[in-house]
C-alpha cells in the first residue's frame, strides 16, 4: 500500500467541513493529520463535537503552527472567504497543496493564488461546485449537444425554492451555449394554447422547473435526433454528494504541478 | 374454449379497420365473419389488399345483408359519422353489439343511441379513445390526486406537434380538477427568473410541453407529497395502441345491457 | 373553520411518533392535546426533547388518565405491540378511535379489536404501511394488470440493503398475482446468455434489484401492451414519508363506524 | 453557402439505404450525383422506388463507371461486404472518400483499407453502429466509470427480441472494464431471496433485461455515488436513428486524411 496523503482540513465545524473530516478520516489513502479552526486551540477534534468521537487529531488556530507540526501535504480549504486567501497562500509557502471549496475569493485573489502556484509548479485546485455527478452531467450535456441541437431541460426541486430555473439548469445551458448555433426548436407554427407551455426559451433551447414537496434536486437534459433522444440525469439525494469531489481533488492535486479552476478540469 | 364471438368490422380500409382487421382474425376468441365497407361488394378481403391475405371473410356493403348472412355478436364501427349513425342503429336492431371508435356523431345521435341500447337491454360502448394506457394514466393521476395536491405534469411529443400543451394534458388536469381545489403550489414568494420556467398554470397545476425530435407521444404526471413522490408515465410508441383497447371493448359489450359512453367508464 | 380534531398520541419519542408529534402540531384541523409515554409523567413535551420546543401539552404515562383529562377524539398509536393492546382497546372503551401504525399485533389481538370496533360502531384503522404513495403504486399496478398483462417490476434501493427483491417488490407481484393469471413473458425462445439477465421470475413476471449508494428506496413498475406501456413508480425520498397517510388516516378514522386494516381500505 | 458535397451511395434499395438517400437529397450541404446498384442501370432512381419520387440521380451498375461520371467527394457504402470492400478500394483509388456502414468486413480487408487510406492521405470512415446517442451514452457510461464505480445496466426492449443482455449492453460493460477494476457491488452479505432478482453479474456490475410489448430499443446506465446518481439513457424510436451518424461522417471523412474505424473515434 501506498503511503497515505497527511491531510489538513480547514473550518472543520462547517457543514461541508463536518463530512470532509468523516470522509478523510475513514478513507484509508488519506491520514487526518490536523485540522485549523477560529477557536479550539489545542483540543482533540473528538472533545469539541461528538459527531467526532475517535478522532483525535488536534485544533490548531494558526495554520503556519499547524502545518509545522504536522508536516501535511495537503490542505483542505472550507473555512470562510476572509480567512481562506491568507491559508491558500501560506500553504503555497510551504509547499503544501490546496484543495479549497471556499467561494467567494475574488478575482484578484485567484489571479494572485494562481501565479503563486504555477510559479512554484504546485498544484492547487479550486472548485466552487465539488458534486462529480452534477458537473458530469453539464460536461455530457455540452459534448453531446454537438450533434443533437434540439436541447430540452427538465430541472425539479423540493417546492421551497424560490428560483425557477435553478442556477444549475441556466450554466448547463450556458454551457451548451459555447459550443450550439441559436435555434429555434419545435414546430415553427408552434402555438403555446396556454402561456409557459413550453418553458423558459434561452437561444432556442427550453428549460421546465418542476417544484413538488417531497423532491430534492434532480435534473435532467434531453437531447433528441432523428429517431432517437439521449436523456443525461443528475439527482442529489443529500449534502454529502459533494464528497466524491473532494476526495478525486485530494488525490489529483498531488499529481498537478499547477492551478487549477473548476472541477469540469481535473475530470478526463 | 368458448365459442368465438362473431365481429364484423365496418370501415376495414382505414388505418384503424386495417389494425382491426388484422387483431381480430389473430385472436382465437374473435371470430371476423365479414366487413362493411362502401365498395368493393362482394370481394375477398384477401383481394382488397394485400396487408390482408389469407383473409377470407366477405366484403358486404349494405350491413343489413351483412348481418343477416353473417349472424355476427357483435359491430366494430370505425367507419365515418355520416354512416356509422345508420350502422349502429341497424346493429342494435338486430341485436348486434356495437363497439364504436368512430368520433363526430352529435349528442343527440349519442342520445338516440343511449335510449335504444338501454331500452333494449343491448350492450353498446362508444369510445372516442381507445388508448388503455392513456385513459388508466389519467384515471389513476385523478385517483391519486385525492391524497397529492402538488401535481406536475410533463408532457412530451416529437417538433412536428402544432399545439402545447397536448390534449391529453389538459383532459388529464380538468380530471384532477374534477377532485382537487385550486391550489397554488410551490413557495409562495416563488421567482420566475426567466418567463416560462414554471409552465403554465391550470387551477395551481403545472403544465410543461416538450418537444424534440425522436420523441413520439408520451406523458408524465408527477405528484409530490412529504418525503415522497408517485409519477404515473404513459409512453405511446405506435398508432397501434388502441388495439388493446378494441380487443377489451369486444369482450365487454358481449356482457353489457346497457349504452356505456368512454373507455375509463368500463375499467374497474 | 371546523373544530379541529382532539389527538392523542401514544410513543411521542420514537421516530415515527416524532413526526407525527410535530405533523399534528402543525396541522390546524387537529389540537395535539397530550402524549402517552413510558416515563415522563407531567412534564411538557417541551420540556423532553428539544426538537419539540413551543408543544406544551402534557406527558401521561397512564391512557386513561389521558383520555379523562384531555377528551381527545383519535388516538395515534405508535408505540410497542406490548402496550399497543391494551391502548387501542382502553381507546375503544371510551369511544376514543384509533390510529394504528404499530406493527406485530398478533391475528388473535386484531381479531378482538374488529369485534369491539364493529359491535360498538367505532371507526378504528390498522396500517402497517402508512405511504399513501407505495400503497397507490401497488393499488394502480394491480389495476392496470387487469389489462396489461406483461409486466416488469424494476426496485431500486441503496447498496446497503441485504436483501433482494424488496419486500414491496415482492408484495406488488402477490397483489397482482391475484387478478392476472401466471403468464410467461418474452420470446418463447428467449436465451439468457448471462444468467440473471432477465431478473427474478414469479409467475412469469420479472423483478430487478438496483442496489446503488445514494439510492433511498424507489420502485418502477412497467407494463407493456401493443404499442404502448404504462409506468408506475414511487419514490420514498426519507422517513416522513408515511406522515401523509397518518394525516389521512385521522380524517378518516372519524368518518368511519367500523375496523378497517390496511391504508389501501381507505383509499377511493 | 459553401459548395455542397456531392455523394454517391452505393445499396440504394436496402433499409440503411433508403433512408440514406432520402437524407443526403434532402440536406442542402449535400449533393446526391448518382447511385451504385447491382441492377437498374441506367434507369433514374425515381423509376426504381415510389419512395424516390422526383430524386432523378442515375443507377450504374459500376462504380468506376459512377465515379468518372459524377466526380462525386464521397462515397456511402451500404451494401454488402461481398461488393463493399472493392467498391471501397476503387473509390480511395480515385480520391473519393469512402463512409461505410456495411459490417462484415474481415481484419484483413480492414487492415489494407487502413493502409491504402493512410499512405494516400485520404479520410476513410468505417463505422459498424452509426448511431450517435448510443455511441455517446457508451463513452459517457465509460468516462463516467472512472468517478463512480457502482454500475448497473438497464436495457430494455420489444419481447420479441431473442437473447438478454443485448449486445449494446454487453459492449457498454466491456467499455467500462476497460476504465474500472472489478468490484463486487452492493452489500458484502446481501441474499437473493429470488435467484436473478439482482441481475447479471459482469466484473461486479448488475446488467438487468427488461422485456415487454410496446417497447423498441432503450438503454439506461446508473451511475451511483455518496448522495447522488448520474444515469445516462438512450431511447431509439425507429430505424432512422442511424442517419444522424451518417451525416456526420460525411462531413467529417472530408475534413480527415486517414482511417478511422468506430463512430466514437470522430466524436469529441
């Protein structure tokens, strides 16, 4: 076997933190060596919350103190956007990798992150979206939309959301966008008998959003030629989806030696 | 085995009569002891057309000479309205039971009918869809709708369609609102970012028309309520389909004593 | 407004009785007016478990005493067939009509409960399934069996599940194996060139087990006639998904002036 | 508008056939000069088929005959192996570039293919499955493989079709074990209570065959991860599916200058 990645997570008590910190501690490739936190200093991480019982690296407030002791050779960024610029960049100092989650850096701060890492020949990913399944689903969608133009999206949320389309359903048709000519779709004497119909048109392509009590987040994109349809779905049943995401970014950022934007980019 | 019911079918050259034709002399219960049609008297059916060779009932085109050569049990009608009025009538005077697909009779030609069948004591069943799946999709989308207020339905059909939403749609959302109050779903302060992302509206309801190439005829009503979600989908594949429907009528007009109007109304 | 429904409701700690707490709370058609519990004798509910802070009704670990003081209308009894018993049958006593979703009452038990139910003409529901949606997917599948009689049931359930098919899977083919005679589907000379391709058999019908992480519980149920078929499927996104039919269940119960068992008995 | 590319196509009166010559008249990017058929010379092809009305093209029996006169770009190649391989080589001898549909050609006939068409610089496409979505839902079930390693296959089809799993199927899992080590799937203790409810097993994936009345072509491929499922589904409806592919490669033989075999090897 090989040696296992020594991970650092910081903002452990996040809601993405909390499963990150399940997810590398029971994932035999990685070894939780310590975590960076606001408060804490000093504690083991399983007496400040028992969703942690058993384990027991320590709570480390400053990063440079953290990553001394613990020699990592990755840092996992979920903490907050005014303190994850300065741990990127002292990460970079000591040439432990980043895999950050953070959003809301700005674009002088990535621009800056990036030079640091492609001038040291670090890798460093950053990912505002860490759900595989979703950005898979988008990057299917766009490749397969070279050869079928007639493009509908059907996107379906729990009846509490307040925006329709959802933001996922406008970048995949944002998308396909980049790579289809407009289009009117549909019959070209189409008559809409009842108004919203046929949804939301954006270059040609329609997008429908379902609301129902008891639905989660799904979507589908359908995609139809002479004779036959391809239909691409993506359904996230709970908050941990994002965790495949983390885990593929830890084992790839060790390979990089540069920075990288977005998940769609470390995926083959 | 029991004695095959006698059919005889008018209007065997039309694309219904054709599939008639051929379903009923395949089925072992059915016996096709001639047609009705308004020419060729006196021919083979095997030399009307070849989609019927080896067919070798008579072509009759008075059915009051059909009938009393051909003692039949029972009428499918699918020729036009202009006749099928005067065939249906003649049927029921000799006893004949009538399975009609033919659509245009007026209502007080359905009245006429209505009153002699049920005086009588004669079975009739007049069906202006034939389609089982269809009419149990929204049958069953009406029964479930006593238990799930929040209904979407998504219907989907090939570019060529003219009109959106489909009439089955909209037949399907006036059966739910037969049970169902009006009802405003999803959240209150919901947001329509881009004009028709939400469908049209019927009585709260949601309607979404899809349309792409490839696609034939297909339906699916979703309803949502806690923690869980029942979709009821009809896919029509071939004009074809209502066959299944016929075969059911033959067999059920043969125990009726009574007019019945609508396929829903003799399914259990 | 009507007079809201007076409930009691027996179990309030378990994890349906928490739902149910909280769904009957919130319901304005029904007054939660105390709990029977084990222990806690006099405390506000408030006052045993944080998820039930701002519901102060009382803790009676006595039924009768709960029924003396709090005059409810419905009993909800959720708690262990131990004590359900003799609940159900103090209920009864006082005219107090209950909903029952504890399982493991033996046939004796439910014996007795319909004979004091019917000879004092008290409604009383007994449901070991409370969701609404599986019982109408099993409900229509057994319906449109009637006319379509090949038939795939295709169940879809995490990859932690021990045992395939699922249960519901296999209860769907006995309710349809009661309306459709046994039937062997496919070719006739059809070759499962991998065995288990074509799934379990049972009375000809087939049955797939999907067994995936990030599945919950899902099931599919296809039935296919010339040209068309006909899908059915429920999906159970998380545990509250039975509180639909214990609302249900409560309406109904006093309506009714008999024992019903089975949420399907209910359902139009 | 750029000049059209004008085509010849070789088994004009076979099913691929017909609807590639319908296909290629029809498409204002393409121009149809003539027809290569084993009989027919000299007649147009209006005279030869009703379903060709007004396409007057000329048939020629020989194909060298055929390129001289119609200087065509490209040459589609449906007809049987016996004839195709020398129709091939005679068009790359003269320029043309062949697109090839036939199946049946052997390793060798293939290999010198190969050669001529890359000494010469001359695009040459052989491709035994021309439709496009279920190449793609192919390599995206493969691409996918890589990030979510729990799979199970759904194909489903007409009851008429004789062997389970289908080819398509078969050839996705064998795409996938190319990307993704064996892995027994599902719970480590799991019971089939029912002997196939838990399908075929092929390097630890489920493949399960669905067969009913109504049904075409159809193939659904689940992907499963921490808290979402990709899925990917192609429908074919009827056998023009095909035509889309051609299209395509006639565009793309144009731009290349050397062989490819396999759709999948033009598709981005």
């Amino acid at each position: 076997m090989e040696t296992p990645i020594k991970v650092i997570i910081s903002g452990p008590r996040g809601r993405m933190g909390k499963e990150a910190v399940k997810m590398v501690s029971n994932n035999e490739n990685f070894q939780l060596v310590g975590v960076v936190d606001r408060i804490n200093e000093g504690k083991k991480l399983s007496e400040v919350d028992n969703e942690f019982n058993n384990i027991d690296c320590l709570v480390y407030t400053d990063i440079k103190h953290c990553i001394k002791d613990t020699q990592p050779d990755c840092l996992v960024e979920l903490s907050v956007p005014q303190a994850a610029f300065e741990h990127i960049k002292t990460a970079l100092a000591y040439n432990v990798r980043p895999v950050v989650g953070t959003t809301g850096l700005n674009q002088e701060e990535l621009d800056e992150l990036e030079t640091i890492a492609n001038d040291g020949n670090i890798g460093c990913i950053i990912a505002p979206n860490f759900a595989i399944g979703a950005v898979l689903m988008m990057k299917f969608s766009q490749m397969a939309a070279k050869y079928f133009q007639d493009i509908e999206i059907i996107e379906m949320h729990h009846d509490q959301k307040l925006d329709a389309p959802s933001g996922t359903a406008i970048k995949t048709a944002q998308l396909i966008e980049e790579v289809r000519a407009p289009k009117k779709q549909g019959h070209p004497d189409e008559i809409e008998k009842m108004p919203g119909a046929r949804g939301a048109d954006m270059s040609g392509m329609h997008i429908h959003s379902v609301r129902l009590p008891g639905l989660i987040a799904h979507q589908t994109v359908m995609l139809g030629g002479q004779g036959e349809t391809l239909t691409i779905r993506h359904d996230s049943y709970n908050r941990t989806s994002f965790m495949t995401g983390v885990k593929l970014s830890i084992e790839t950022v060790m390979k990089l030696d540069r920075f990288v934007y977005g998940l769609e980019n470390i995926l083959d």
